[in-house]
C-alpha cells in the first residue's frame, strides 16, 4: 500500500494520478490518493478517471474540511483492457440509440 499527496496540484491532479497508479503500484496492490477537493466535482470526475483506467475504487471519503480521499486497487492489464472494452461498447451504443431517437424524431 502506497500513499499519494496530490493536494499541491490543486484540482489538476488526474493526469498524475493516473502515472502514479500506472508507474508506481504493482498489480493488486493499494494506492491512498489524498487530493484537496474544491467545488465537489472533482470528486466524481477521479472517481470516472479510476474507471475509465479500468481500476478499482475501493472507497472515497471526506479527510478533512478540503482534503478528500481515494483508494484505489491497480487491476491486471487484462482486465484493464477488458473494462476499458465495455466502456467504449456502451459508449458506442448510447451514441446509436442517440442517433436513433435523432432520426425518429425527424
């Protein structure tokens, strides 16, 4: 288990994130991500972030007044890929059924 101070990069903190669950946490092992949380959504969006990777969100909860918390388990590539797969399946057929409703509509 491994913890992360991300708090000084303010709400620019993914993109970092992302490096050190990809460089610095083996396969299966815990990453403590501590960032400081400004108008909340960037509670939602690391929480999007970690699934777009295809990792797991353990827990997310509040440290303090400012500072929030994510755990997140670093997933096997296979699996990363798997996840990453699905997303952009259900991504691909929210754009169809879009396309579908567009077109009755007209």
């Amino acid at each position: 288990m491994k913890r992360y101070d991300l708090r000084h990069l303010k709400d620019d903190f993914y993109d970092r994130m992302v490096e050190l669950i990809d460089k610095g946490l083996n396969v299966a092992e815990v990453g403590i991500f501590l960032f400081e949380v400004g108008d909340f959504s960037s509670i939602q969006k690391s929480a999007d972030v970690i699934k777009a990777n295809g990792h797991d969100l353990m827990n997310s909860l509040k440290f303090n007044e400012v500072d929030w918390t994510i755990v997140v388990k670093k997933a096997t590539p296979q699996i990363q890929k798997e996840r990453q797969e699905k997303i952009k399946a259900a991504q691909e057929n929210a754009e169809q059924s879009a396309q579908k409703v567009e077109e009755k509509a007209e």
